[in-house]
C-alpha cells in the first residue's frame, strides 16, 4: 500500500500540544496558589515559634526582648538585652503590616518588645503576612504575650 501513512496529521498534533498546554496552565496556576499557602503556613509557624521564645528568654533572664521584622532580608530576628540573638529566621513572604490595638503603632514599625524586667507585654499586636495576595494574622493579646491564630 503506497498511499497509506503511519502517523498523525499536523492538525492532531496541534490539538494535543494546545490540551497539553491548558492542563499544564492550570496545574501551574494550582501549584502557585498551594505555595502561597504554604508560605504562609511556615512565615506564620516562623514568626509563632520567634514570639514564644522571645517571652520564654525573657520570662527565663528578665531582660528585655526584642523582635524585629526586617522587611528588606525578609527575616525576624530576637534579641535579648539589645545584643544577644536569641533568634534569626527567614519569613518566606512578600510582606507583613503590623497594628496595635490601644497605642497608635508608628507607620512602618517593624520592632517591638516583648516583655521587660518587671512589666508585661504593653499592647495587643496583629501581624498580617501576605505571600501572593493571600493573607493571614497572627495576634499577640494580653500581658503574657499570648500568641493566637485568629
């Protein structure tokens, strides 16, 4: 048989490269959102873990901690005593705003302190991170400096 041709026209293979590049359009746009959200989850379990040992050295030495957010490196560091890390840790998120309750927070406050020698902590704090226009709070209530996922 001369006339016949094993293989698929140019129009089949068309057809498949385009469901090809759909299913593969969609998987990439559920993978991003997933590591979003898993970003989110570890910034937030990063800053929890950060806040908790700030009022554990602070509470064990009765010096005064401190943490810091920095925005440039991405990262939350904890000092005690203005000099000792106690702590340093990445935050894999795009970005985080911090407000305070009672007391007006200064525009663009990245540091606060946790607890120093013979008082509590002085405010209640929100943090909200943001990864990929997704969001989640972490609140810091009462004088003990409560963490709690609202």
């Amino acid at each position: 048989m001369r006339g016949a041709t094993h293989g698929f026209t140019l129009l089949e293979t068309l057809i498949v490269v385009a469901i090809i590049a759909i299913l593969a359009g969609i998987g990439l746009i559920s993978y991003l959102s997933y590591r979003a959200q898993a970003n989110l989850d570890e910034g937030t379990a990063t800053l929890e873990q950060a806040i908790s040992r700030g009022v554990a050295e602070a509470r064990r030495t009765s010096q005064p901690v401190t943490v810091t957010l920095n925005t440039t490196a991405r990262t939350v560091q904890v000092t005690r005593g203005g000099t000792t890390t106690v702590l340093n840790a990445t935050l894999p998120v795009d970005s985080w705003t911090m407000t305070c309750r009672l007391s007006p927070c200064a525009a663009g406050s990245t540091t606060f302190t946790l607890i120093t020698p013979g008082s509590s902590f002085p405010d209640d704090l929100s943090i909200t991170l943001t990864s990929r226009s997704k969001t989640r709070s972490l609140r810091i209530l009462g004088p003990a400096a409560l963490v709690v996922r609202p």
